[in-house]
C-alpha cells in the first residue's frame, strides 16, 4: 500500500504543549468568532489529559493557545444555562440533546485555586461541531467559580507557619 | 472614530444589518436599541472585558497546573 503524500482528513499543527499534533478533520471543532480576546482560532480539538476530566481546548489555528474546560455538570449539578433561540439558530441547534457545554477553566500553581467561568460557557452543536462561546446576561453566574470551594476554605483556616 | 449627534428617538445604521435606535436620553444615562444579526454578538464593554480577561488567563496554564488539577479532580472513569 503506498502511503498518500497529503492526508487531509488530519489537521496537523505544531502546539507549545504537545509538541506536533494531528487532529482527525472530523473532529475539529468550529468556534465562530473564536474565544473572547482571540478571535484568529476558529478551529479546535478537544485534547485529552490522560483519562482525566479535565480536557485541553486546543487552537488548530495557534499552537501556543490551549485552555482547560471540562463539562460543567460534573462540578455544578445545578448550572443552568439559557441561551437566546437566535444564537442556538446560528448552530442550527433545534434540541437540547442536539448541545454540548462546556467551561472554562482558569488554573493556579495551588489545584484547589481553579476557578470555572460559568459566565461565559462554550456551546457546541454536537454533532455538526460548530459551537461559539456566549456570555450569560441575567444568569446569577461570574467568571470565577473555584470548583471546591470547601477545600479552599479548609485550607485557608489552617495555619500558615507551624509555631 | 466617527462621531454622530443623535436625538432621542433617532437611529443610526451600521452597514445594511446593524441599527442603533436612541431610545431615551435621561441625564447622563442613554437607553440603546440594537438590532443585529444573530452572528454578531453585543455586550456591554466591561462585560465583554471580563470574559476576555478570563480567557487570557485560562490560557496561560501549564501541562504542571493540569496534572496538579487532574490529580486532584480525578479520572472520567472513577
């Protein structure tokens, strides 16, 4: 079998953190607009930590742009979303099983620091692969959400400096 | 920038699907209407602000924060 010089049903690009990665074509997600602040990658790969719930979002478009998300549910049973029919029309999303959610996540050296930013969830058609990052306008949600909240609370009770 | 006098009640048009109506002008406050398409997205500057904020530094975590908070979240499978 001889091999095809051009595969183009692999995304291939070279990442900060992963060194060289190729994306299957039919796996690539289409963010219109991009993320907030970045809005030259429009194509992404979920990118798997090991087996972990955490995954990395990862830029096909800038190797170097990555951000931990994670399905919000699994940390904030009670997170709910409700999004404009027009912006779920621009997906072409016409039912709920038809979305994917996801967050954000934002990282610090301490694990027990991480905040979620149920402010502005990502949404995705998940079949079609073609999501958008919205902002929540009445919803009673911020950017930062530590993910354990007790634990932080419990660490900061306890002393600093053993006497 | 283009600046525009307008009057309460008047409108401006941006291109052929974007429109700005001054709905009311009450002291130093103005009450906005924008008509766009869906793929165009609105929000309030400082709104838009922070999530852009966040996103920036969401991005800036190393593979050592992820395994950090991978260990402590746990797997998919347990």
């Amino acid at each position: 079998m001889t091999e095809n010089p051009v595969d183009e049903s692999v995304v291939a690009v070279e990442t900060t953190r992963f060194g060289r990665i190729e994306a299957p074509a039919n796996k690539v997600i289409h963010l219109l607009g991009g993320l907030l602040g970045y809005p030259k990658s429009q194509r992404f790969i979920l990118w798997n930590h090991e087996d972990s719930k955490l995954r990395w979002l990862q830029s096909l478009d800038e190797g170097s742009l990555a951000m931990p998300v994670t399905d919000p549910k699994l940390f904030f049973p009670d997170y709910h979303i409700k999004i404009k029919r027009d912006e779920l029309a621009a997906l072409r999303v016409t039912s709920a099983e038809e979305l994917v959610v996801m967050v954000i996540l934002s990282l610090r050296d301490d694990p027990a620091e991480m905040t979620a930013n149920l402010k502005g969830p990502i949404i995705i058609h998940a079949l079609r692969l073609i999501g958008r990052q919205v902002v929540l306008k009445d919803a009673p949600y911020s950017t930062r959400h530590l993910l354990f909240p007790e634990l932080r609370a419990t660490r900061l009770r306890e002393p600093q400096v053993e006497l | 920038m283009l600046i525009l006098t307008r009057k309460s009640g008047e409108m401006i048009a941006i291109g052929d699907e974007i429109k700005i109506y001054i709905q009311e002008i009450r002291g130093n406050q103005v009450k906005i209407g924008i008509k766009a398409p869906a793929d165009v997205t609105v929000h309030r500057e400082e709104v838009y602000l922070r999530i852009q904020e966040e996103n920036r530094l969401a991005a800036k975590a190393t593979v050592e924060q992820m395994q950090a908070a991978a260990e402590l979240v746990g797997s998919r499978n347990a």
